[in-house]
C-alpha cells in the first residue's frame, strides 16, 4: 500500500474509504499571513484591483483619526458665553466640512489603519504573479504568448508522456481491481466533486502514482524553506515566498557527492529537514471543486519555478558548454476537480536580454527566464480512453523527471571527482 508522509513525518495510509486525513494545507494557503512589503507594490507597473491592494492604499492614503480631546492648553481664551451659546444641543454640526468623517467613519478607518499595518500580499494574488512575470517567470498564458519559448525536447517530452504501460493497457484494465475501482470513480465524478482537498489527495494521488508509487523518493505537504527566493523582493520579504506543493518528487540526498550537494544546497536541498528528497524536479498541486483553479496554477509554477532553477544549477557542474540547450528538465501537473482536468506543464530557461530579470545563475553576467508550457491535458472523465492516457502520462512522466536527475547527478558527481572542490563554480 501507498504511504503517504506529511509534514510533521507522520505516516498515512491510502483507503478506499479514508477514515483519517492528513493535516490540511488549504488553511495555510488561504489564512496565510505574510510581512507586507511596501516595495513589492511599488515595483509593479500595474496594480492589481484587488482586496490586498486596496487595503494597501488605504493605509498610505487614509489619515489616522485622533479620538482623544484636543490640547487647548495653548488656546486662546473663549468667551464663556458664546461657548455655552455654541454647545447647546451638543454643538454645531461639523458633517458638511470636506473630508471629516462622521463618529462611525473615524472609528472605522482608524481601525482599518491599524488593521492593514499587520497585512501582507497573497503569494498567490495577481500582484504577485505579475511580479515574477517582470522578473522573467512567465505563465503559459502571459500576454507574451505571442512570443513565448518552447523547449527544444518538447515533442519528445510528449513522446514519453504517450509511451504505453503495460499496468494501464485497457485489455487489463478490467482485471486491475483497484485501477478499474478508480476509473468508476472518475466516470461517476460524484466523489471527487463533493470530496475535500484532503480526500481529493487521498483518492487521486494513489490512483495517478499506481501501486509502484513509492520506487521513486516523494514527499507530500512538505515546507519548500531552504531554497533562496526567485527574486530580490522575495528574498527581502522571505515569509512572501513560502512554497508547499502538494506533491514532489526528488532524489536521495546521498545519491549527490557532498561538494556537490553542500555548494549547491539553496538550491537543490528544498527543505531545512536534509532527509527529505532533493533535487525536486516533479510537483503537483490540486484543488478542490470550486477552488481557485486560478491560483492552482500559480502555485504549480511557483514550484516548478524554484525546481528549473535547481536543475539549472546543477546542470553547470556537469556540462556547463551545453547550458543553453533550450531544454525542460522539469514537469508540473495540475488537477481541477470542477472539470476533472489533468495538466501536465514542462518549464525551461532561457537566456533573457533584459537586465533587469533577476533569475541569476552561476554566472552573474548571464540572466535567465523560465517559460512553463503546456506539455498535455486530460478530461479524465471524458472516456475509458481519455482516463487511461492520463493516468499513463502522470505515470510517465513521473519516471522521465527520474531519468532526468540520475544523469544530471551522474554526471554532477563524475565532475565533483575529477575537479579540486575550489574550482567548482560557486552557488548563488
């Protein structure tokens, strides 16, 4: 049976029927506050209308209402009189003077001023998508779509992704149980659009990885806190970057040398507790019914993101003359239970012109985007046909992003031997 491990490195079995969940994440992306950096807005060319930002431009625009008696200790003095006259009926109406605000007002915008102070920006809000954007991260659907970079290996990415496996040949299907159990279930489309983000986990992860699931180094739920930011106002605002894919894979620590894997640690070592997989070069996320598939898709290739340029790094050990092969040597997938859509996505690095793009490599001189595409997509409950490609790209493509590590560490490892350790380039 699958296990699957959480956060606090407890172990979960997979059911049929779950009886316990594992931890939720979904408070922590929802609820998640973060330091609110003034700097993040600023750098933006266009502000997104969003609750974040006005909340933002309420604090710098609003003034704070003092609700405490003036001095009058340097005040002239008032004919007692006309003051008395003045305070009948509790004093003239002050309500038509531009800009005072009514008893209600003052308390309420006093509260928001204060209130906003300790607010911060989404990681996932479109501010923050259009931050990376500006740095050289880019979505499938950005508006330079027009001009967008494939990977050069993309056909055969796709390729990989069809090849047949021989647990999910449809003549099979029927006498594979538990997978058939599983395609009933997608066909039905009733469990998984009443389930929760912890029961979606529980049913679709098992049925996507397949009974050989744990032959490949995997963690669910796991804190990305090791790896340094994407960009300068990340790494100023660490907390902004908080990164938790539902899924990872990653190979074993030991399976880099240790020159290796200690230059490259903020890198390629994702999580502060060393035993987890390293090197993470697969990631899903998935929503519930009626989640913000929206933001499924940011967190995906924030992952992905942070995992190419790992991979990026690494790739400089080994065969620094061929850096810019235009490759992907990372895959992302989503899954949207509304429409039950698979996505697989490959993200790759490019060579960037612009200057101002933050994605540093080994050398300080050369500055790098990454272009997340889109490799397939699967309505797993179009047919027995659609289901069964699905689950066999998912399960592809989980060995090809595999592959793609043991030759990089291969050959990471066979430069580690053969190079002093203070002729190695250092990290960034």
């Amino acid at each position: 049976m699958l296990h699957i491990q959480k956060r606090q490195h407890e172990t979960t079995q997979f059911a049929a029927e779950p009886t316990a969940l594992p931890k939720t994440k979904r408070q922590k992306r929802e609820h998640q506050q973060l330091d609110e950096s003034p700097n993040f807005w600023d750098e933006l060319t266009r502000v997104p209308l969003c609750p974040r930002a006005l909340r933002e431009f309420d604090r710098r625009t609003i003034r704070p209402v003092h609700s405490g008696p003036p001095d009058l200790s340097k005040a002239e003095q008032s004919d007692p009189n006309q003051v008395k006259f003045l305070a009948e009926n509790g004093g003239p109406s002050l309500e038509n003077l531009r800009s005072y605000p009514s008893a209600c007002e003052a308390d309420t915008a006093e509260t928001s001023s204060r209130s906003t102070m300790g607010k911060s920006v989404s990681a996932y809000s479109p501010g923050f998508q259009q931050h990376l954007q500006l740095n050289g991260f880019y979505l499938p659907n950005h508006e330079s779509a027009a001009i967008a970079k494939k990977p050069s290996n993309l056909q055969a990415i796709k390729s990989r992704l069809a090849m047949v496996r021989p647990s999910v040949i449809p003549s099979l299907l029927q006498e594979n149980s538990s997978l058939e159990h599983a395609r009933l279930k997608f066909i039905d489309n009733n469990e998984i659009s009443h389930a929760s983000e912890d029961q979606l986990k529980l049913l679709l992860l098992p049925i996507l990885s397949g009974q050989n699931a744990m032959d490949i180094p995997f963690r669910n739920n796991i804190l990305l806190n090791n790896l340094t930011s994407l960009t300068p106002s990340l790494a100023a605002n660490k907390s902004l970057s908080r990164v938790q894919p539902d899924w990872y894979d990653g190979s074993p620590p030991l399976a880099l040398k240790d020159v290796v894997r200690n230059d490259l640690s903020k890198q390629i070592v994702p999580s502060t507790e060393t035993t987890h997989p390293c090197l993470p070069n697969f990631f899903m996320e998935m929503k519930k019914a009626g989640g913000d598939t929206v933001c499924c898709r940011r967190q995906a290739w924030h992952d992905a993101a942070l995992g190419a340029r790992g991979i990026h790094n690494l790739r400089s050990y080994g065969d620094a003359g061929n850096l810019d092969d235009g490759k992907a040597y990372t895959i992302t997938a989503t899954f949207e239970p509304g429409p039950a859509n698979l996505t697989i996505y490959a993200v790759h690095p490019t060579v960037s012109n612009n200057p101002d793009h933050s994605a540093l490599l080994l050398d300080p001189a050369r500055h790098y985007e990454y272009w997340m595409t889109e490799v397939a997509s699967y309505r797993m409950v179009s047919d027995d046909d659609v289901f069964q490609k699905g689950v066999t790209a998912f399960r592809n493509a989980r060995d090809w992003a595999q592959e793609q590590r043991n030759q990089l560490i291969q050959a990471a490892n066979s430069k580690a031997d053969t190079v002093r350790p203070s002729e190695l380039m250092p990290s960034t």
